[in-house]
C-alpha cells in the first residue's frame, strides 16, 4: 500500500486496506482540507499510530474525485497554490456505508480475541 504504515509493527499492514479511504473521507465530512493538511491530520487524530504519506493520500484523493465521492478547487493563499478537496453528497453517502462496515468488522475482530473458547477444527 502507498504509503501506509502503523507504527511499531514491522510494517506489516495487509488488514488495514481500505483504512485511509475511510479517515480521508472522515477528516473531510468536517471540512475543506488539501493533501498535506489531510496527512498531518490523519497521524494527528490517530495519536501517530497511522500514518500515511503523500504518495498514499493523492491517488485516494483522486481515485475520489473520479468517484465524485470529492470535489476540488485550487486556491491561493499566501502565494502559494493548493488544491483543496470536499466531500461531496456521494462522498457523505460512501461515509457512512464505510463506517458502518468498520464497525462492523472491528466488534467482529474484537469479539474473537476476547473469545475463550475456540471451536474445534472439523475433520
């Protein structure tokens, strides 16, 4: 994956597909945010435990606004141009769709390590 990493885990990161399409599209349900902003804000808000690069967030972000779940627009400011990105209605709709999965998944995973009982193997 692009840039995806946990920290501490030897880099080791299959089971987290989908995890930064998911923060992405959470970080702008709150607002306008460009790329660099996005990133920052995703090691922020997860204490540093994920962290994606830029070469991670951009084709997200793009593959997105091809989706039309976001929307650009470049912006100056301070003399410097960036592109900022929003959630669009489609976007809002994926959200809550991914979200709910999320939760899903992670009670399902949750209850199997706290699970003290094991079911035998069938022959």
């Amino acid at each position: 994956m692009y840039g995806l990493r946990m920290a501490n885990t030897g880099g080791d990161v299959s089971f987290m597909n989908g995890v930064a399409e998911l923060l992405v599209l959470r970080l702008l349900s709150r607002g306008e945010m460009y790329g660099y902003e996005i990133v920052r804000a995703i090691a922020e808000s997860t204490g540093g435990v994920i962290a994606v690069g830029e070469g991670c967030v951009y084709p997200i972000l793009h593959a997105m606004e091809k989706k039309r779940w976001v929307a650009s627009r470049r912006r100056k400011l301070d003399g410097r141009t960036r592109i900022y990105y929003r959630l669009t209605d489609a976007g809002s709709g994926r959200l809550q769709v991914a979200s709910a999965r999320w939760s899903e998944i992670s009670a399902a995973v949750s209850a199997a390590l706290k699970a003290t009982h094991v079911p035998e193997p069938a022959l």
